[in-house]
C-alpha cells in the first residue's frame, strides 16, 4: 500500500470501515473465479475482508478502528418510498457469506457498529465529527462517492479500489485533491449529487443535468437554492426548463444524498481501540474456510504450547492400510478429509484420503498422484518397500466399509456426505497403469 499522505504521523487516527461496501468489494473482485471451500461454500467475500484487514493493520497501525453497517430502512425511504427500491438483489452466495464476514471482523477484535434505522453513512458521518472534535484524524475507507462530503481537513478518504481483470488501484483522497474525481470541492457535493440524481439509489436529481452541466452550475452561482432562484438567468432553454420543472425533485435528492451527521451513536474511543487479533479464533475460521494460506502466514497452531505430540504416517503398504483400519473401526470420532480432482463429489476422481482419530495423529493414503515421469523409473526403490502401495489390487472399498461401519460417532472436518461418497462401501479400486503411483478408477 502506498504512503497515506494526508496523514499526520503525529495524531491518532481512526479509520471507520464501510462495511458493505468492503464485502461487495471482496465479492465482485473475484466473481469471474470465486473461493470455494471443498463442499462447495463462496468464500471471496470473507477471503477479501480478511486480506484487507492484515494489510490495513499491519501497513497502517491505526489507533482506532471500528466497521460501520446499514441496520434496517432509514427516513430516506419515509422521504421517498423509492428509494433504493431498484436495487439489485443481494447474490444468494454473498448473502449466505455475511456471518462469516462477521466472524472475520470479530477475530481481528475489529467492532462492529450499527444503529437501528440508520445508514453506515450517517453513522460514520456522526463519529467522524465527534472523533475531530476531539482532535482525532479519521480515516474512512469506501469507494462510495457520497462520503467525498465529509472531506476536511481532519477527515480523509481511502478508495479501497478493487481487484480482478479490470483492477483499480486504492486511492488517498483529501481537501487537495477531492475535486478532482466530481469537479466540486467537498462542502458541494451535496449540492452537485442533488443535481445528478443516483440511479443505483434512485434519487431522482434533475432530468436533462448530467455530469458536464451541473458542475458548471455550481461554478457560476453556488448551492442548489442559488441555482435555482438564478435559472432565468441561464441563457440555454433546455437547462433552464429543466431546472424549473425539477426544482421540487432537486431539493428532495439534496435531503437522500446528503449524510446526518446526528445518528443515535456515542464515540466511545476505549471500545474502538485497536486490540491484537485473536489468532486462535482466526485460526478456527480460516480452518472452517480452508484458509490454507492464512493459516501458515497468519494464524499457525502453536503446538509447543498447546502440548500436543503431532504424528502424520504416509501409509505405504496395503497391509498398514488394513491395520489402520481396524485401529481407526473402533473410534468414537473419525476425522476424514478427501482430495480430488474438482470439488463435485459427483464427478471427482479420488487423488488421497487423510484420517485422524485424536489431535496431532492422522493418516494419509495417496491414491492418484503422479511424479514427473523421469523420476517413474525410481519409484519402488523411492517407496523403500517390495509391496509398495498402492498395490497392484486392493480392496479399499472393503477398508473404508471397516472403518464406516464400526466409527461410531463420526465427526469430519466437513459435510461427511461428500467426503465419503467417492468411497462407497461395493467399490474397488482398480489400477491404471502398472507404477505405484499411475491413475486410480472406482469400479462397482
């Protein structure tokens, strides 16, 4: 991340975070290649949001930070029934993500604030002046154009930007550069947004003022009422009709578009100091998430500490196999994890299978792994036994039935349907190919 220029290393800051707008922003940046967990669960929008927060506290240390949601219908939609009444719907699969974006803010020890009946924008707008009042720096972080009103020299703006083939890089925005994205300095937006309306929020704005016209207006006579109450001074026909019919809708969009800063939200700076994330909590969720990356940058088990003696065996022979499973038949919990070629349990071809029956021991039986060829030769001696597994015919089907039907209380490290699927208790395993480690086909 580039240096925040506008900020004075010699103030607090808090940083409020928009965050639906950081959801969708993780969401949509990944749309055209969505994270997946093995059974089948979008995890983009709790990926980005967790990428985000590392990068945001490490890189910038705040003092304070706090993530600001919309709770409910606000008195926009008393003002205007249709207001934001074309939106379009909330994807299924970003929806059903919500509560684990909420389990990531919550393992960053990251509050979450909320007002019942009031935006994320007028609440971020309340704290951001209750935080400068007390000579703090705000920081707020969302690409909505909106909160380009609140800019001062107290508060800035950071555009998180987004990613994927069309990425945008994040962007500092303060008094010295605000007009450059609208035209208008902060203390106008208001008036300039009442002017063009928002489709995606259905403000109406002035039919026939587009993004050339208004800032011109704003230019010669000022805020909206002076625009106004001038109108018959503007020579072109067309603006000036416009203007007069759309007088009433103008005044109504200035009161949708601009942001309260008097929400029901006290700044309690003790509950919004930064805390160090609960790794162990985060190491839960990115576990639940097959975070495997973050696992190891973010959050690794500490097994010294926690006392737990680890034993991983690579089985070998079909003989440990059999052993295995007679060891692991009489367990009352049974971990099962599978690795195939796609994430449909319909249509994956088995690559291996890792059991564990207690923390820190657990087995893996490899199934459809292939060395690079020029190694193939070697293989039997690689292994280091005669009988090497996988053998050359093999009853896995009649190991995973052992195991199955005597584990009592089976508890996988997800949906235990899809794990076991490809295992059906009649299969065999047939080879394909005459080396230890050629491709592998279930036959009934």
């Amino acid at each position: 991340m580039p240096e925040p220029k506008p900020l004075d290393p010699n103030r607090p800051t808090l940083f409020l975070l928009d965050g639906y707008a950081l959801i969708y922003r993780a969401f949509f940046a990944m749309i055209s290649r969505p994270l997946t967990t093995s059974s089948g669960e979008n995890t983009s929008a709790p990926f980005g949001i967790a990428r985000f927060l590392i990068r945001i506290l490490e890189d910038y240390q705040p003092a304070y930070i706090g993530a600001v949601f919309d709770a409910g219908d606000s008195f926009r939609t008393e003002l205007h029934a249709e207001y934001k009444a074309t939106r379009e719907k909330m994807p299924d699969e970003l929806r059903a993500s919500l509560p684990r974006c909420r389990e990531i803010f919550e393992g960053f020890r990251v509050p979450v604030i909320e007002a019942d009946g009031w935006e994320a924008d007028d609440v971020i707008g309340t704290l951001a002046a209750g935080a400068e009042s007390q000579g703090l720096q705000v920081v707020i972080v969302s690409g909505d154009k909106d909160f380009y009103q609140l800019i001062r020299p107290g508060t800035v703006l950071l555009n998180p930007g987004r990613g994927g083939p069309a990425g945008v890089e994040e962007e500092w925005v303060g008094p010295s550069n605000a007009a450059d994205r609208l035209g208008v300095p902060p203390e106008r937006v208001t008036d300039y947004l009442a002017l063009l309306g928002d489709v995606s929020d259905n403000v109406p704005g002035v039919r026939g003022i587009g993004k050339k016209t208004a800032p011109q207006l704003i230019d010669r006579f000022g805020g909206l009422e002076s625009i106004l109450e001038h109108s018959e001074e503007i020579e072109a026909a067309r603006i000036r009709q416009a203007l007069q019919n759309g007088a009433e809708a103008a005044r109504l969009s200035k009161q949708l578009v601009t942001i309260r800063l008097d929400a029901p939200v006290q700044l309690e700076l003790d509950d919004l100091a930064r805390e160090q994330p609960d790794r162990e909590r985060l190491r839960q969720v990115f576990l639940d998430l097959e975070f495997h990356n973050l696992l190891r940058e973010f959050a690794p088990q500490e097994t010294e500490e926690a006392g737990v003696e680890e034993s991983y065996e690579l089985v070998r022979t079909a003989e440990r196999a059999a052993e295995i499973a007679k060891e692991l038949a009489g367990s009352d919990r049974l971990a099962v994890k599978t690795l195939g070629t796609s994430a449909d349990p319909m249509r994956a071809d088995l690559i291996g299978l890792a059991l564990a029956a207690e923390p820190g021991r657990s087995f893996y039986l490899p199934f459809g792994h292939r060395p690079p060829a020029v190694v193939r030769w070697a293989l039997p001696s690689f292994w280091g036994c005669g009988n090497c597994w996988p053998p050359e015919s093999t009853s896995w089907g009649r190991i995973s039935s052992t195991i199955f039907s005597s584990s009592r209380n089976p508890v996988p490290g997800w949906p235990i349907r899809d794990s076991i699927r490809p295992l059906h208790p009649t299969a065999w395993i047939q080879v394909v190919g005459s080396t230890p480690w050629s491709s592998w086909r279930w036959t009934d």
